[in-house]
C-alpha cells in the first residue's frame, strides 16, 4: 500500500550513513526545515527539555570526531547536530514554560494552575539523575523526527551515541548553559564509497515484534 509521502520506501532507503560525501551540502532552505522539524517535536508536558547545536565549525568538528570513537560522520557530514537535553529541570524553567503557554494562548497564568501543579508533582517525584534521564528519552524523540523528515527528503543521517559526552559538554561549552550532549546526529549526503549503503536491512519480522492482545 503506497501513502502520499512512501513513508516505507523513505525507511528502507534511509540506513545509518557511515561515509558522508564531505563536498555535497545540505542547502540553508532544508537547513532550517529540518531545524523545525527538531523544534516542533512534542515532549512530555510539552516542556521541551532539549536544545539542539547545529556544529559546523571544521576545527571544532575535528576535535570533537577524536572523542567521537574517531568516526568519520562527525567530521564529514554536511552539519552536525548536537542533540542536548536540559540539566536544569527545575521549577525556574516550569513556570517560565506556563508562561510561555499564557502568552501564547492568551489565557491567564492561574488558569493553568493545575497544569503546572501537576508538571511540578512528577519533577518533584524524581531525582535529578532521572529527571536528567526523562529530558534524555525526550531528546531521543526529536531525532527520531529528525531522522524521518531527513528520509523523506533524501537527506542521509546517523544517529549516534558513540562519543564521550563529557568531552562533548566541555568543547561547546555546555555546562554553563546548563545542557548536556545526549545523541549525536550528522545530516548530509551519503558517499558512493559507503558500502553500508547496499547492505540489505535487518529488521525481525512482523511477526516478532508486532503483538496482538
Ligand atoms: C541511539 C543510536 C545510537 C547509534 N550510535 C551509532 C554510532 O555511534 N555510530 C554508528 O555508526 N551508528 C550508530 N547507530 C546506528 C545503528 O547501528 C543502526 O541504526 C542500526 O544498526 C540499524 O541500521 P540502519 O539504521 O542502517 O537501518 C546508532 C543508532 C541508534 C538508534
């Protein structure tokens, strides 16, 4: 069954990029629908506990590609985006996100009273650790849109855990802005060297992973 956007044939062609082709760029104009597409992203409560740094600086990319496991991507794609989750999850940041809210409503702050009671509630039950670890799964949704807009754009990516993140928040600077690197993802064009590229995908079957109850 093909849908309007061939969401399906967009997910076999899209595969985890290993060589970008260094010299082939993504236009500003995908540039920033892609960017949107991150910011758009829902999250719980709609906090959106996240930002993301598009890196394109060569020196800086260079340097962080040595505490990346050296892998080529971060280096070599067109841009590489930092997904960031926020360390400050704290009541400061919850009334600012209610008033945020007010204003774009256009409702009052008070009549969003047990919204914001109730975002406090589920802060207030966690940890710093695992609240840190709540705007992490956030993030990880974000990349998943990215990821999937990139496709139906013939936009190659590689999601990306394989760097130190406590180099990564030192390099750009993180800490002070109160953000940490939680995944990685380069966006570009693939090179027609990447052998990956004609690999054949290995997913389970339908029939392992789909559950009727
Ligand atoms: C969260 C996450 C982290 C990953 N980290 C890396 C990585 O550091 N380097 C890499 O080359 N691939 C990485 N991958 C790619 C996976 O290996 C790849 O998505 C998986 O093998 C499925 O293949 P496909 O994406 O090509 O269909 C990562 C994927 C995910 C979802």
């Amino acid at each position: 069954m093909k849908t309007e956007h061939n969401i399906i044939e967009s997910l076999n062609w899209r595969y985890a990029t290993k060589i970008f082709d260094p010299e082939k760029k993504v236009s500003e104009e995908d540039l920033f629908e892609l960017t949107e597409v991150l910011r758009l992203s829902p999250s719980s409560f709609g906090l959106q506990p996240w930002k993301f740094i598009v890196v394109t600086d060569p020196q800086i990319r260079k340097l962080l590609k040595e505490h990346s496991w050296n892998q080529s991507q971060v280096a070599d794609a067109s841009h590489l985006i930092v997904l960031c989750a926020r360390t400050d999850l704290d009541e400061k940041l919850v009334k600012s996100f209610i008033e945020h809210t007010a204003k774009i409503r256009g409702v009052s702050k008070e009549s969003l009273l047990h919204y914001e009671q109730m975002i406090l509630g589920t802060r207030k039950s966690m940890s710093d650790q695992a609240a840190l670890e709540w705007a992490k799964k956030q993030v990880y949704i974000a990349l998943g849109f990215l990821m999937e807009a990139a496709a139906l754009k013939k936009i190659d990516t590689c999601p990306m855990e394989g760097f130190d993140a406590s180099k990564y928040d030192e390099i750009l600077g993180l800490k002070k802005e109160n953000l940490t690197a939680a995944v990685l993802c380069p966006i570009g064009y693939r090179s027609m060297d990447d052998k990956y590229a004609s690999l054949k995908k290995v997913r389970f079957e339908r029939s392992q992973v789909l559950l009727k109850k």
